[in-house]
C-alpha cells in the first residue's frame, strides 16, 4: 500500500496524522479473520511505522471485525515514556484532559480516532494533541 506523502506543519498536523493511519487501520480490518464461533470479536494491535528518517508513528488500534469499526490512536515521534504508558494501559480510548494529561510532552503529535464503516462520513477524531515545540516543525507525512 502506497501512501503520498506531504509536507506538513503546525495546526493541521493531527488531521495529517490520523489521515495518513486510516488506510492501515482499515486494511487491518479488512484482513485480520473474524472468530468462528458467533460471537463479537476484538483485535488490539499496536505498530510501528517509520515514515522517514527520524520520523515514527506508534499505531494503536481496537479492531472490531463483526461490526466493521473500531478506534485508533497515533502517537507521531512518541517517547520511551509514552511508549511505556502504551504498553500499561493498552487502550485507544481516551476522552478530554486525560489524552494531553497522559501524553503531553511525551510526543510531537497525537490523535485518537473512531473509524465507522457503515456511515458515510464514519471517521471522527475524539482527541488530539500538537505539542507547541512542533508547531513550527515541519514533517513529511
């Protein structure tokens, strides 16, 4: 799977960033198998993805296979510290001061997002955080 890269920087960084996870997370759903037993089935999956020299994104998903759904949360450049909260709380839900609470200044760039399949406009970002260091910093996303 091929994604373009673009040059970005500041406010639109976290739509970049969420826009450039949605084709990953939407082919895993699409090729993770579903459970044979009749009942709803939930895949984690957590991954590294280098971009560019430098430049890393920390992909971690709830895959829902039945419904066709789930959330994401992309971490851009995350920290050791940031990696490590990951890794404990094994979750990609995260609603108001908690997300900039928990990874404030542990990453350039993060956004959580809930992926629909079977709404026309199905993806929604529930949370971001640019910190203010990469506002000026321009990436290749």
């Amino acid at each position: 799977m091929a994604i373009k890269l673009q040059q970005i920087t500041g406010n639109k960084l976290h739509e970049r960033l969420a826009a450039y996870c949605l084709p990953i997370f939407e082919a895993s759903l699409k090729t993770i198998r579903r459970h044979e037993n009749g009942k709803p089935t939930e895949t984690y999956l957590e991954s590294n993805i280098e971009v560019t020299d430098g430049t890393v994104i920390l992909l971690v998903a709830r895959l829902n296979h039945d419904f066709e759904d789930g959330e994401f949360t992309a971490f851009l450049n995350p920290s050791d510290t940031c990696r490590e909260l990951v890794k404990r709380w094994k979750s990609t839900t995260y609603f108001g001061n908690d997300f900039s609470r928990l990874y404030g200044k542990e990453c350039d760039s993060a956004v959580c997002v809930w992926v629909d399949s079977y709404q026309e406009d199905g993806v929604c970002i529930r949370n971001k955080y640019t910190s203010e260091s990469s506002k000026n910093n321009e990436y290749w996303l």
